[in-house]
C-alpha cells in the first residue's frame, strides 16, 4: 500500500470523532483512481471521507467521519447481488459508483462515490 497524507485539520477531525484511521487510509487509497485537485467525497466501510490527489501523486485526507453509506448503495447491491464474486465489479446506481464483491456470501460495497466512474 502507498502513503496517504492528511492535514492538520482531518487528523483532529478523525481523533474527536473516533474514526478508524486504517479504514480511512484504506479508503483513501482506494480512491486514488478517481481523486484530483478537486475534493471527493467516498464511503468506505462506514466511513465517509474527503480527500483530494496531491501534484506528487499521493491522495490527501481533507476530514472523515463514521457514517454508514447511501441507502440507494444497499439497493444497488441487491440489485446485482447475484452477478457479484469475490472478484470487485464496478457498476453504477441512482448516480453512485459502487466497486462491491461478495464477502462471506454477502454482497459487500468496497468504496462508493458520485459523479462519474473516472470520477469527475
């Protein structure tokens, strides 16, 4: 895995709030396809997080917080439950990215965002 960074502000915001930070540079890694200069914000196992792509190339965490994801995400996945593996599939529902697999048989979303799939 790559180095994430974070500013000042997203590591006081994820220690007053409890985030888990692991799953937020997990998150945030994730993302790295899709992030810019602009921020994005993306769900990732509970937790929603804003970063933004540094100009070297590494995804920046602006805040995060615990938050479960988009109601119209859990449709989605139900939606293709049965296309899905263990093997990630990207696929696009109510205008939310999804990347999911299934996880122990269950239909599990690994990182969800808006906009479109290359993420702008």
């Amino acid at each position: 895995m790559t180095s994430v960074m974070g500013t000042l502000h997203a590591a006081n915001r994820i220690l007053e709030r409890d985030v888990p930070i692991e799953t937020t540079t997990v998150g945030a890694n994730l993302a790295r396809h899709i992030l810019n200069k602009e921020p994005r914000r993306v769900w990732h196992n509970g937790v929603e997080i804003v970063a933004v792509l540094t100009s070297k190339g590494f995804p920046q965490i602006l805040t995060a917080w615990n938050e479960e994801m988009p109601a119209e995400v859990a449709l989605g996945l139900e939606t293709v439950s049965s296309m899905l593996t263990e093997v990630p599939l990207q696929f696009r529902y109510m205008g939310y990215n999804i990347l999911a697999k299934k996880s122990n048989g269950t239909p599990t979303a690994v990182l969800v965002w808006k906009g479109d799939r290359h993420g702008k």
